[in-house]
C-alpha cells in the first residue's frame, strides 16, 4: 500500500468537499440566506466541514479496500429555503453551486497541471497530486448531479418539476442514500457515471 498515494487522495477529497459546501453556502448568501454564514460554515477551512462517516470512513475503507473510486460526502452546509424570494428555484441555484465549483476547480488545476509541464516544472508528487485531485472534482461535479435527492441532482430536479411533481418526488430524500448505495453496489451506477466523467476528463484534455 502506497501511504504517499494515500495521504495525496486524502488531501485532494477534503479539498474537493470543502470547496464542494463552501460553494452551497456562498450560492446561498447570494441569494439571501444567511444561515450557513451565521453557523461559521461559510469557511474553507475543512474542519468546519467533517463529516465522521463521509468524510473519514467511507474514504478510509474505500482505500484500504483498494477501491478503484475513492468518495465521500461532507457536513452538509444548512440552508433555510425559506430566505429565499423562490424557496425551490433558490435551493436548486444553492444545489448546484457545489457540482459547479468543482468542476471550475479542476478546470483550474487542469491549467496548473499544463502550465507546469510547459514550463518545465517536474515535481512529481504535485503533478500527482493535481492528477489525483482533478479527477476527484469531476466524479465528485458527476455524482453529486445524480437526479435523486438529497444529491444535488435530485434538489436541481426538484426545482425543474412543476410543484406537485416536486411534491411527490421529494418524498424519496429519506430513501435517497440507500438508493445510490444500491445502485453502486449492483453497478448500475457505475455504468452511467463513466461515460459523463470520461467526457468531461477528455474535454480538460487529461483523459
């Protein structure tokens, strides 16, 4: 087991969380809600941000399971719809502030990544490290747009869906994780996340 490996996607999955729910919060003050900033987590600071299961055991097992998809989730950052002036239309804008940080961050360390090998900078564990933390913004943009609350995908569809609809659906959030956990685990999920993440890795040029 290669421990320098292991610290690099520690390091690049807390990034991406950190970014990932700052994203929500900072969405979400735009927009008129003040929670997040009010309970001092419109931080990046990861700590602030650590869930004990998503963040620490889930990564941990999945890595020492050797898994060839290392994730995990963050504390959620509290939003309180209703201050918002469209308490739906604004969770879906705050939803989607998470997926679209990180796929701005690895469009970022895709320039990084580039601008190093142009100019000559061979450091080889930071060029890891940029590899390593690219592809986790992208499956962590992908799977968190997954339409099934509470990913964000699921509240994004929420906010499309004319209000009965939204009504109905949302009633599978408490069901939701268990869903996803299904579909990874009999690899259904797999298969319709590789071909959007390979997509987007071949668009930044790093496929």
């Amino acid at each position: 087991m290669n421990f320098g490996i292991i610290a690099i996607q520690v390091v690049a999955l807390f990034m991406a969380l950190t970014f990932h729910e700052f994203a929500h919060g900072w969405v979400a003050r735009k927009l008129g809600d003040r929670t997040a900033e009010s309970m001092g987590r419109l931080t990046l600071n990861p700590k602030d941000h650590i869930d004990p299961f998503g963040t620490l055991l889930v990564p941990a097992l999945l890595i020492f399971m050797n898994s060839p998809v290392v994730f995990g989730w963050a504390k959620p950052v509290p939003i309180n719809p209703y201050n918002f002036r469209n308490p739906r239309k604004g969770m879906m804008w705050a939803a989607l502030g998470g997926p679209a940080i990180n796929f701005i961050l690895a469009a970022g360390l895709v320039l990084v990544f580039k601008g190093m090998l142009f100019f000559g900078i061979v450091v080889k564990p930071l060029l890891i490290f940029l590899i390593v933390a690219i592809q986790l913004n992208v499956f962590l943009a992908v799977f968190n747009l997954i339409p099934i609350p509470p990913l964000d995908g699921g509240r994004v569809l929420v906010g499309l869906l004319p209000q009965a609809q939204a009504v109905a659906f949302s009633r599978i959030e408490p069901y939701g994780f268990l869903i996803v956990i299904a579909l990874l685990y009999f690899d259904i999920l797999d298969r319709f996340l590789f071909y959007p993440i390979a997509v987007v890795l071949r668009f930044l040029g790093v496929s």
